[in-house]
C-alpha cells in the first residue's frame, strides 16, 4: 500500500472516529442514562394510556442500540488506527493476507480479507422471531381442533372468539376473509354450541325454536336433499 493511500484512509478514520463520538455524546446528553420515572417526569410508570409509556420504551431502546452500535464501531476504527501507529494495517488477523486496497477503501476498519470474512459470516437460520412458532395464531396452544383426540371442549379459540365478539380494533380490512364487521374474528361463521347442524335440532315444539335453530335446521334440511 502506497503513501497516499494510506494517508487518505488514515483522514477517513479520524474523520469518522469524530463523527461517532459526537453522536455518542448527543445521545448520552439527552439522558439516556436517566431512569424511566425520571426521564418522562412522571411520579408512577402506571400511566393511564400504556401506550404512552410503549412510545417512550421504544425510542430509548432504539437510542441505546445506535449508542452501543456506535460504541463497537468506534472501537474497530480506533483498533485501526492503533494498526497503522504499528505498520501491521491491512493484514488479514486470520490468514495473514494482505487485505485488498477496494475493500479498505469500502471499510477501512476492516480487519479480515473477504475471503475470511466470508468464512466467519454466518446465515441466520431463523429469519423470524423463535416466538412465532407458539404465538401464531394466537390461540395454538390450546387448540383442540388439530388434535388426535375428539375433544369439543371450550378451548383457546372460542375464547378468543368470544373476547373478540365484543369488539376490537380490527377492521374488515385487517382479517383474511372478513367481508363485515359482523366477522371480525376467525371462524367466524361457526354454530355457537353446536358440533354438527344435527345438534340445534330441538327437543321443543317448533315454535318454541330460536331463529338460530330453525336456520340451522332448516339448512341441514337442504343438504340432506
């Protein structure tokens, strides 16, 4: 590696070394060390919209993981520069190589060739959160339908059902399948009570019948036809 490359390279890391100091600075001034209470100016965390609190959660989680984001980055660049100060800069830490000049210019804190890098890289097995195995739907874990058994009992989804017949902040347009607002939770064309059609027909004369049961009686009718 030239002189002058390596001069240029040099100004690039002190130039960004100074740029992450400074947001580290402007982060830590905005009291991110604070505590929850102290930072809302609040007497008690239960507020009367959580909500509120959920906005204020977020914003400092996402501030504290640029700061320590920015804290390993600066380390790296400061690893470099200690680098250059020795001679050893531009060597591959792992095979010993020298590390292309396209590659420093790209990331002039790198520390292994590509070749390395790519060994050391590692694919994510799980794109998606681990959780989602469990939570999707949310009734999974207790839901009776997919079972070997013949269970019938109240389970996870007609508790869902029956929380969400009472209403939610859903819209038609946040359901699959859902054609109004009378259909806002799953399955919801389900006899309430009944297994099969054959249970709603009663014991009752008929015009003692619940509109719900004539319907269902009079559509097991047709399909018996």
């Amino acid at each position: 590696m030239d002189t002058i490359s390596l001069a240029e390279l040099k100004n690039r890391l002190l130039a960004e070394k100074e740029s992450l100091t400074k947001t580290i600075s402007r982060l830590e001034d905005t009291g991110i060390g604070d505590t929850m209470s102290d930072s809302v100016g609040e007497l008690s965390m239960y507020d009367n919209h959580p909500a509120d609190l959920g906005d204020v959660m977020f914003e400092r989680s996402k501030d504290v993981a640029i700061r320590d984001n920015e804290h390993l980055l600066l380390e790296q660049i400061e690893t470099a520069l200690d680098k250059m100060s020795a001679g050893n800069y531009g060597v591959c830490e792992q095979c010993g190589q020298t590390i292309n000049i396209d590659r420093l210019e790209a990331q002039p804190w790198a520390t292994l060739c590509i070749n390395c890098q790519r060994k050391t890289d590692t694919v994510d097995s799980t794109p998606r959160p681990l959780e989602e195995e469990i939570l999707a739907p949310p009734f999974h874990r207790t839901f009776l339908d997919t079972t070997n058994s013949d269970d019938v009992g109240f389970d996870g989804e007609d508790s869902l059902q029956g929380v969400l017949r009472s209403g939610s902040s859903d819209t038609p347009q946040d359901i699959p399948g859902s054609y109004n607002y009378k259909a806002l939770w799953p399955n919801s064309n389900e006899h309430i009570g009944i297994v099969d059609l054959a249970d709603a027909i009663p014991a009752a004369p008929q015009k003692n019948r619940s509109p719900a049961n004539a319907k269902a009686v009079e559509k097991l009718k047709n399909n018996n036809k």
